[in-house]
C-alpha cells in the first residue's frame, strides 16, 4: 500500500515539473514579455511525509478470497426472573358417603341336617329288622367291624320277648361269612318258628373270635341280578391260590342303608382255580321284598393242602 502511495505521489511530481520546461507564452505586440526560467526544477528532496495536495487516499485492497458467511449474531433475550416453582399441594379426594347397604330382613334358623350317629369302636349289630313270615319270626341284620382287625365266626344271639316282657324264645347264628373284616358289612339272618303272634320285640348281642386256623379270601362278583326267586351272577377267584368252601352272600337295603333282607348259598364241593369263573344262584324264597339297592360278596378258604 505505501509503495502504491509513493507512485502516486512520485508521478504527480513529474507532471508539474514537465510543466515548468514548456516555453513561455508569446503575448501580443504591445505588450510586455514575461521570460520563462530556464533553470533546471530541482527536485524536492523525498520525505516521508505525505503530500496531501491532490491526493485522494484510496480505500484498503479488498483479498480476493470468498468471503465467509456472515456470523449469526445471537439476540440475546431479556433476563428472566426466577420464578420459585410452586409448592406441591396435596390433591384431597372429594368424600363421599358410603352407599346404604340394605340391612337384610330377618330368616328363620336352618333346620340342621340329620347327623348320622357315628358307629362305635367294636363289633356290633349296625342295622337289623325284624318281621313275621307266616307263623315264624324272622331277623335279618348286618354285623360291622369298626376294631381295625379282622375278626371270625362271629355269632348273633337273639333273645324274644312277649308284650309282658317274658322270654318266650332264644336263637343264634352265624353271620354268612366266616371272616369279618374291618368297614365291610357281614349280613346275617335267624328265624324262630311258630312264634310270630308271641313276638313283641327282641333283643341282640355278638360274639366273635379273634383268630382262626383258617385263612379266608374274597372273590371278585363279576356280575349279578335280582329275579323273583334268585339272585344269580358269576363270580372269578383273582387270589393266587385254589379257594374252596365257597359262599355267596347277598343283602338288599332300602334308601337309608338300613338292611330289609338277606340270603346265601354256600357251594362247599367246589373249589375255584386262580383267574377261574363260576357262576351261581342264591335262592332268595317267598314274599315281595321292596328295596332300594343291594350288596354281593363271595369269600372262600385258602386251600394249603
């Protein structure tokens, strides 16, 4: 830029002085002449002052390089006062009243179901009946074993009383299988004859034994069916040994459970091979008997010989 400067200045200096070297004017006739110097121009000598006669500054060289964008000037914004947040207030729900609950109306106390009386521990008649069979008396009944332990060759002992309280007859038998076990029913039936019209009630006790030389099995009813004079059906040993001293036994109930009728038949010539079926017939006599259900079981003795 100074360099510049000094060209200038320089070039505006040599003009003036080629002015001063042109020969002076001629006036007119008549007039006076003026002589021009012809004395060389000396030159001033250089300074570094500069001369401002004439002399336009010119502005600072634009670079030629592509300008850059213009900065994004941020707007600041006016100051925002703090503003203390406000403090949690505790949303209380709305309280409403409890719906009315209906008060209920008053009903009668339920009658209690019956309650079966639970069975004693022991050996015991569970359920008997007696009734009158033409001119005999007849007792038909059911022995249970509640001990835990099976029992044998348990006996019912019936003892007959007239309306004043005399003994007017006495009876026993054997229930229709010899082995009692425990929770399983034994039926029995004992009958006097020529003593109906004497019988006003009767009353009975149960001996038994505790062990026994024989060892008994039960056998499988594979099916059975009431008819008017016999229950018949088929029964099959599933024991692993012969069983012989066969008996069948079957007992009618009404809804109740209480015990309306029995009968047996005992096939004591017959023996019955392991997984072997035979069938039998159990003669059941006169009269109609109204039941509800009824109970088929088989037992027989172990052959050990």
């Amino acid at each position: 830029m100074r360099r510049y400067f000094r060209f200038c200045v320089l070039l505006i200096i040599g003009l003036l002085a080629a002015g001063c070297m042109l020969p002076a004017q001629v006036q007119p006739a008549g007039g006076p002449v003026v002589q021009g110097s012809t004395a060389a121009p000396t030159e001033p000598a250089p300074t570094d002052t500069p001369v401002s006669v004439g002399i336009v500054e010119v502005p600072a060289e634009t670079p030629t390089d592509t300008p850059l964008p213009p900065v994004e000037t941020a707007t600041s914004l006016p100051p925002v006062a703090d503003t203390p947040a406000p403090s949690a207030t505790p949303t209380v729900a709305p309280t409403t009243a409890p719906p009315a609950t209906p008060t209920p109306a008053p009903t009668a106390p339920p009658t209690p179901a019956a309650t079966k009386t639970p069975y004693p521990t022991g050996i015991f008649v569970a359920s008997h009946r007696g009734f009158s069979d033409g001119s005999n008396y007849v007792v038909v009944g059911e022995v249970l074993n509640t001990s835990g332990v099976a029992v044998y060759g348990v006996k019912v002992i019936t003892n007959f009383y007239d309306s004043g309280g005399k003994l007017v007859a006495a009876g026993q038998t054997l229930t229709s299988l010899a082995m009692t076990e425990p929770e399983v029913g034994n039926p029995f039936k004992l009958k006097v004859e020529n003593l109906a019209s004497a019988v006003d009630r009767y009353e009975l006790t149960v001996t038994w034994e505790d062990v026994s030389l024989i060892e008994f099995r039960y056998l499988t009813v594979v099916e059975g069916a009431v008819g008017q004079v016999e229950v018949t059906g088929q029964i099959r040993n599933e024991q692993e040994s012969v069983l012989t001293s066969i008996v069948v036994a079957v007992t009618f109930y009404d809804a109740a459970g209480g015990v309306v009728d029995t009968a047996d038949i005992f096939l004591g010539g017959q023996t019955l091979a392991p997984g072997a079926s035979m069938p039998f017939a159990i003669p059941l006599g006169g009269g109609d008997r109204v039941y509800d259900h009824f109970w088929i079981e088989a037992q027989g003795n172990l052959n050990l010989f």
